[in-house]
C-alpha cells in the first residue's frame, strides 16, 4: 500500500478546476458558464464508450440556462455556485427527466425538481445531468442491463464502486468538479473510497430528502462527491436545510461548513477501530486496507493527534435493525417501478421480504435507535473521532456480480463493504478520505465518524489530512485524456 502509487497515477498540476476554483474564475470574468458547461458536457459524451457515468445529460436545457448565469454574472449577481456545472445522481428527482434509479421500464418524467436539486438550482448551479446508479441503489458495483457497466477512472476494468457509482467516476475523471450521491448503506463513502475522492454522510436530516420523506425509512441520506474538502463542504452547505414536510427539522450548524474546512481542529483523540457489525457474513480485511490504515493513524500522530485503540462495539441488534429498514426501503421503491417483471429478480426476491419485515418488526426496530445509539456512542465519552476503513476491499471487478446468485451476491458484497452501513443505522455523519492505493494502484479510502451533527469536526480534520496527504494533486490518467480533449 501506497498513499503515491506508482504507474496510473501521476502528481502533477490539475487538469481542471475544483468548485471554488471555477466559481471564482466565473466571477473574474476569466471563464464562462456556457463554457464550462459544454466542456462538461463534451467530456461527458466523450467518456460514455469507457467510463460510462452518465445516464443522461440535460444537453439544449443546460446551455441555456449557463447563458442565463452568464448574464446574471455581467449584470453583478454572485451566488455560491452561479454558472457551475454539477451532476445529480439518478435516485434525485430532475423536472424532466425520469428517476428509473437503474431500473428498466417506461418511467414517467418528474414534473418538479427535488428539494436538494432545488437548492442547489437558488446557489446558481446547472445540472448538466444524472449519472448512473446500482439498481435501486442495491448493489456497491454499479452495473446493470439499463445503464450498462460503469467503469472505474483508475482503471477501466474495476467499479468505481456504488450505488452512486457514476457520481464517483464523474468527479474522479474530471467530468465535474463535484456531484450529488445518496447514501443508504455507504453509497457516498464506497464510490468515494475506490474513487479517490472525498465524500460526505450527513447527518441523517441536515439535507432534505423531499420529496421522499423518511427515506428508506432514515437510512438514507443525500451528499456530496468531491476532489477537496473545501469543495465538498461549499457542497454541503448549499444543499443543508428541511422542507417543510420533512419527518426531521434540525438546527441550522452554527457556522458553514466551508469555514469548517478553513479551521483547524484542535488535538483530538481519535480512535482506531478495526472491529465489524455482525452481518452473518465472512469478515476479512484485505491487507492493503489494513496498512491504509495504520498508515492514516501514522499521519494523525505526526499531526500531534493522540491516538489509540478504540474498537467500535456495534452487538447484534444494529444488524438486526438494518435489515427491516433496508428491505421496507426497497420495497418502497419497488411500489414506484412501471413494471416489476422487469426488476433483477435478486432485488424482486429481497424485496419480497418486506411483506414480514412491516408493521411491528419495524416499528420495533425504529423504538431500538436511540438505544443503539446511546450503546455504539459511548465510544466518544473516550475518543472524539473514530476512523475505520470504508470497505474491507480494494475495488471489485466492474462486472464482479454477472451471473451470481442472490446467495453469492449478498455474500460478495457484504463480505466487501461492511464498514459503512451501521452509520446509516444510527444516522450520525462520516466522511471518506482517500486512504492511498493498493499494490495494484486502486485506490482505497478510510472513513471519520463522528457522533450526532459532528460534520463541522469531521471536516475540519479531513481538511487538516489533506493540507499533508495532498490526495488532490492526484489523478488518473483518463482525467488528462478527456480534459485534453475539451
């Protein structure tokens, strides 16, 4: 394991700009919208025969809209993102356009922008598109007979990873500077960690999820994808706030976010922990996920952080209520598809489960939550932060699920990723940072979390791991290849 891998990746200037970097040049008068736009959009299409990140692209409506952010940046305007392409994963509802989440069928275009494309529509954003996804966000391989294979940028024959799969190789090819994802089980922090990039779960409720309320009944969560922390939390902060109907309304942070990523943490405590929530499943850890990281506790003591073994004691019944939650929210979705004979029948066969798993199952599950969270949580009377791989697994072969049973399937992917989904149990914030790279230059990412409405801690050291780490000066070669093209 390596943090500078060498062969497919190289430390030289950036190919393109980050998000703060565009927004200002935009506001200097140095570049266009409409420029950036059709740069984004060029990518894009060039990328679709490789990559493959997109499942469509908001081409003539996109255009137009950056010469509008045009005018309003002559005319003096100045929003936190005006005239910046971005792209919304496709579990986001965009007005126009279906929101099939990987599915096949003939879905209905959505007649009104989701509350989270919403605000990032009033900071001045253009979406240029939605990327792919994992069937019904099912899957940490994003591959499927709608969207076809998305491919790693790092190396076109691995998954970026999912379900926000295409989100993840976007940012990581340098399509876009940033991305939305939604995260149920890891789906922000999995693309993130074998994407190279830095990703953020929220605290369940910071960023409405309206017009799904309580989605996967409070497992799910929106966020950002991005190369710097700086970027991601600009993204978090745009996207922060309720909507009226959501089932949680939280205090706005007292601060943004950005500033956060501006401000150095102070000395913390930060634990180690190595341990994993009973799954039922083979639990091993690659060990190039292990010396990512020992190496990540080497950088925190250098920085003058005291850290210590703090293993994470997690007991059953975290599993126990994940599993109702997850199959209900399936379910769920299940109940939106055109035409359920065309879902992969792994998926049809999961959701089936839900039939058993409603009603007093998981009431009982929902009552068990603060109880979990009052037993997982008195780790931080000990430590403040805890870090932990994300994935136990370099990335998996992009087509590692094709003709698997449902059996190899859930073996295969819960055996690889079993880190990241006991946060969604709990609904606390953590945030991937890239970790460095496997023996066979794939990257691999470590994940911080935190307690409750910890993300202005979390991001404030993950800002303070990037000033020495420098993750973001490294890209991939295909980054360097369709930028070369614009």
């Amino acid at each position: 394991m390596s943090p500078l891998a060498p062969g497919a990746v190289r430390r030289v200037d950036a190919p393109l700009q980050g998000l703060l970097e565009q927004r200002d040049a935009l506001a200097d008068g140095q570049v266009t919208s409409e420029g950036l736009v059709r740069e984004a959009l060029a990518r894009a299409e060039r990328s679709r025969e490789t990559l493959n990140a997109f499942w469509s692209l908001r081409k003539e409506e996109a255009i137009l809209e950056a010469r509008e952010a045009d005018s309003r940046l002559r005319d003096g305007d100045r929003l936190p993102l005006l005239g910046v392409p971005i792209a919304v994963k496709d579990d986001v509802d965009v007005a126009g356009l279906p929101t099939q989440f990987g599915a096949a069928g003939t879905w209905p275009s959505r007649d009104e922008d989701a509350g989270v494309v919403r605000r990032r529509r009033a900071a001045g954003a253009i979406v240029i598109g939605k990327t792919t996804a994992s069937e019904m966000g099912q899957w940490p391989v994003t591959a499927n007979d709608v969207c076809g294979v998305t491919r790693n940028a790092w190396d076109l024959d691995f998954t970026p990873g999912g379900s926000s799969g295409g989100s993840g190789a976007a940012v990581a090819a340098g399509i876009l500077a940033a991305a939305v994802g939604s995260d149920g089980a890891g789906s922000v922090r999995i693309p993130s960690a074998w994407s190279h990039l830095v990703g953020i779960k929220p605290q369940r409720g910071r960023i409405s999820t309206w017009p799904h309320d309580d989605d996967w009944r409070g497992l799910s969560v929106i966020g950002p994808l991005a190369r710097t922390v700086e970027d991601a939390a600009l993204m978090l902060d745009v996207m922060t706030g309720a909507h009226a109907s959501d089932r949680i309304q939280l205090d706005a942070p007292d601060q943004p976010f950005l500033e956060a990523a501006r401000r150095a943490p102070g000395r913390l405590r930060i634990g180690v922990s190595r341990s994993i929530a009973f799954n039922g499943m083979r639990r091993k850890v690659d060990p190039d996920v292990s010396a990512a990281l020992d190496a990540m506790a080497r950088t925190l003591r250098d920085l003058g952080h005291e850290v210590v073994d703090a293993n994470l004691r997690f007991g059953p019944q975290v599993g126990a209520s994940f599993m109702p939650r997850a199959m209900v929210g399936l379910e769920d979705w299940m109940r939106r598809a055109p035409d359920r004979k065309l879902v992969d029948p792994r998926i049809r066969s999961m959701a089936r489960m839900a039939h058993v798993l409603r009603g007093p199952i998981l009431a009982g599950t929902r009552r068990t939550e603060r109880l979990l969270q009052r037993q997982v949580g008195r780790i931080f009377r000990r430590v403040d932060v805890v870090i932990t791989p994300t994935t136990a697994v370099p990335p998996l072969p992009a087509e590692a699920l094709k003709g698997l049973r449902k059996w190899q399937t859930n073996s295969l992917i819960t055996s690889a990723c079993p880190y990241a989904w006991p946060w969604n149990v709990l609904g606390w914030p953590a945030v991937n940072v890239p970790g460095g790279f496997s023996e066979e230059n794939l990257p691999l990412g470590i994940q911080l979390l935190g307690p409750a409405n910890s993300e202005a801690l979390l991001i404030s050291l993950a800002a303070q791991l990037q000033q020495v780490r420098r993750w973001h000066e490294i890209w991939p070669d295909l980054a360097y290849e369709l930028a070369g093209g614009s």
